[in-house]
C-alpha cells in the first residue's frame, strides 16, 4: 500500500515551504529515518525522514516549488529494500507515473555506512560533479559538510592547475590564435540567467520593507577605544581556553554590555504593539551570522543570566548549526535586541536595519589603527566604530546617543560591567 510523503508542521507561523532537494530518486531504495528531502522554510531548512522502509515510487512535487504544510509531496512502497530496488525504475524524469510504464535501469542501494551528508553540502557536491565517496567529512558524526566539499573542489582544482603546467608544451606561433573580440552591447553573449529567489531571500526582502516602511528609522554613530579589550583578551586568553576549549572573542564583551545598556535604557529594548509599547524585562539577544543559505540572526536567550564563556560557546554552537543548516526554527524566533557584525566582512561603516518587532540594532565594524588624541596626545589606537539604528517612534535621540555612550564607556572600561556602575 502506497506511504505518503507529506509536509510537516515546521512552525507554528509557517504556513508554506519551498522543496529543497530530493535527496532520493523514484526507484531508490530507503530505510525508515533515511532523509529523503529537504524543506525550505524562510528561517531553516528542514529535513524529511522516511517513514517506513521501502522504495520511493512516485514524487510529485519538484525542487524550487511551493507546497502548503499537509500537502502530500511524494509516495512510498513499503516492503524490503532488497525485494524492490532491483526492479524499481529509476527517475530521470524528477516525477514519474508507474502507470507510463517507463523503465530503467536498477537503482543502487546506498550502503548502511554511508556518509551523512548535510543538505548544504548535497547541493555542493551535485553542482561540482562529486560524490559523497570523494569527500573527506569533518562534521560531528562523520557528517560531511559545505566545506569539506570545497575543500575537495579548491584540490582538484590545483591538482590540475599542476598537470597543466607539467604537460609538454610544442606549440608553434602559428597555431597560436588571438583573444576574441569583447561582445558588441546587444550582440551575442550577453545573457541572462533568471533564478527564482529563495523563500529565506524572499523573506529578507519582505522584513527589510516592512521595518522601512512601518518603522521611523534613524541611526546614530560613535567610536570605541579597543584598546582595554585588546589588553584584556591577550592577558586571559591561553587560560580562558584552557578552561573552556573556546576562544574569548569580542562578540562576547558587545552581548554584555548591550545588557548592560539595555538595562539603563529600556526603551531601545522593548516594541511597539499596536497602540502599545511593550518593554521586556529580560534580554535575548539576536547575533547575526553567516550560514548556508544566507545571514541568519539565532537568538541567546536570557543573556542576563549568561558568563563570557557561556556566551561565546552559545555563539559558536548555533553559528555552527547555522552553517550546516541545521538551526531549528524556535532558535531564530523571537529576540528583544539584535547585534550585526559587519566589521568580519571588512565594513568600515554601515547603517543596519532592524529586525521588526524589535526597536534597535547595534552594528559593528572593523578595528583600524587611527590617530587620535589621548590627554592632549596623539597616539594610535585601535578603533571602531559602532552604530544603533533605532525606531524612533518609542526611542528618543537623548536615549539613543546615551545608550551607544553607555556601549562605548563599558568597553573602554570592561570592569564597570563587573561592578555595575
């Protein structure tokens, strides 16, 4: 009796998906817990399981298209890998109908050991020509990861490099052929290649508008001395690792003392709702980072509660499962406060945007040696520049400017966040 595949509740917001990837072909044979695709949500990705053992018989839904969450994407045949996969066509065609009668040649049965490969990396390994055989994983559990498969592409890629440089060169001038004239504008090679945005693109773009358009948005700038951090940093470094098996970065002194700031304006830490404003008397803290499928903002909870180490271990561990896709969906909702650091990507200055409902964003950016002027001397110090773009319907300019001095005074003098003055 056919199994179907369906969409799952993945949120209680969500009420659509984009198909990923398929991970198994018509014909292939699966174990139940297999994945056999991806679901792309506008937060994560999620990945689909199969239900029973068995083999994939019919798939409905193609990658790149929308279904709603009940939908019914795809069946499966029940019964024993061994007994199905030696007859079972294989999918050319990514939907196919037994009832066409197509035929093909037998699918290949996975073995039990194989790689776990993350969905990120599917993607990598098919739009490089490899195999998951090919590619030395480094992910926990053996999982193979993006990287490990450009890793393997950046080694091929150099291997040939030195073949072609180590093959016999015989060539005579005239065989020797100009370079191509540059296209005419208009003329040939001058395409253009549409690609459907991602539902995670479409998203950004969505809450980009709405914060633009229902928000009254203002930055304000100021400048930080870096230098007792610096100090700070190399002093308890070896033994901050030591202990903790991480290393003590600069995020974790912003999180703290946008804490600490919040707490003396709590304005920039609460929301409009409705005719409301809403001011939350705890802190959760979302932290910007770089994943597979684009800048995803996880969520620290409770940071008040949180030391140093606890923050930086949080940061890497979702930064981590962020670029695996495998964040979940109730890591990325909520937040009271957001913190972007464009400064890894070499941002010098920037204006961020918030992340609505929230009031306030603290934007980061690269540390550059400047002159400046300390007790009536010039000296060079490492300096960065930091900004709070803030919705000024429930935040004032005299709060805002106070709130970036009170950032600025607790990283220039990181023991007033320890003594709370």
């Amino acid at each position: 009796m056919p199994v179907e595949l369906k969409v799952p509740s993945v949120g209680e917001s969500v009420t659509e998906v984009e198909i990923g990837d398929w991970l198994k072909a018509v014909g292939d044979s699966v174990k139940q817990d297999d994945i056999v695709l991806t679901l792309e949500t506008d937060k994560v990705t999620v990945e689909i399981p199969a239900p029973v053992n068995g083999t994939i018989s019919k798939i409905l839904v193609k990658k790149g298209d929308s279904a709603r969450v009940g939908d019914v994407v795809g069946y499966m045949e029940e019964g024993a890998a061994a007994e199905r996969g030696a007859t079972a066509p294989s999918a050319l065609d990514p939907v196919f109908d037994r009832s066409q009668g197509s035929e093909a040649p037998p699918a290949t049965i996975p073995p039990a050991s194989a790689p776990r490969v993350m969905p990120a990396a599917q993607r990598a390994l098919h739009q490089a020509g490899l195999e998951a055989s090919d590619v030395t994983p480094s992910g926990p559990g053996g999982r193979t990861l993006k990287e490990d498969v450009q890793r393997a592409v950046a080694g091929r890629a150099a291997n040939d490099a030195r073949r072609s440089e180590t093959a016999p060169r015989d060539l005579k001038s005239r065989d020797l052929k100009p370079p191509p004239l540059p296209s005419i504008p208009g003329g040939a090679g001058r395409q253009e290649e549409v690609v459907p945005m991602t539902s995670l693109r479409r998203k950004i773009a969505e809450r980009l508008v709405e914060a633009q358009q229902t928000a009254a948005l203002l930055t304000t700038f100021n400048e930080v001395d870096m230098s007792a951090v610096k100090r700070l940093r190399e002093e308890y470094q070896d033994a901050f690792l030591k202990k903790y098996s991480i290393k003590l970065g600069f995020m974790s002194f912003f999180v703290k003392a946008a804490v600490d700031a919040l707490k003396q304006f709590p304005s920039v830490n609460a929301e409009v709702r409705g005719t409301d404003i809403v001011y939350h008397n705890y802190f959760d803290i979302g932290v910007a980072v770089g994943g597979g499928k684009g800048l995803v903002v996880p969520v620290l909870r409770n940071v008040e509660r949180m030391g140093f180490a606890e923050v930086e271990l949080t940061i890497a561990a979702l930064a981590g499962r962020a670029k695996d896709g495998s964040l979940k969906l109730e890591e990325l909702q909520g937040g009271t406060f957001t913190i972007t650091n464009g400064g890894i990507y070499g941002s010098l200055l920037s204006t961020p945007i918030i992340n609505p409902p929230q009031s306030g964003i603290l934007g980061l950016h690269g540390i550059v040696d400047r002159a400046v002027v300390v007790k009536g001397e010039v000296v060079a110090r490492p300096m960065m520049y930091i900004a709070l773009t803030y919705d000024h319907r429930i935040v004032d300019g005299r709060e805002a400017v106070g709130f970036l001095r009170r950032i600025k005074d607790a990283i220039e003098e990181p023991t007033r966040m320890l003594i709370e003055v």
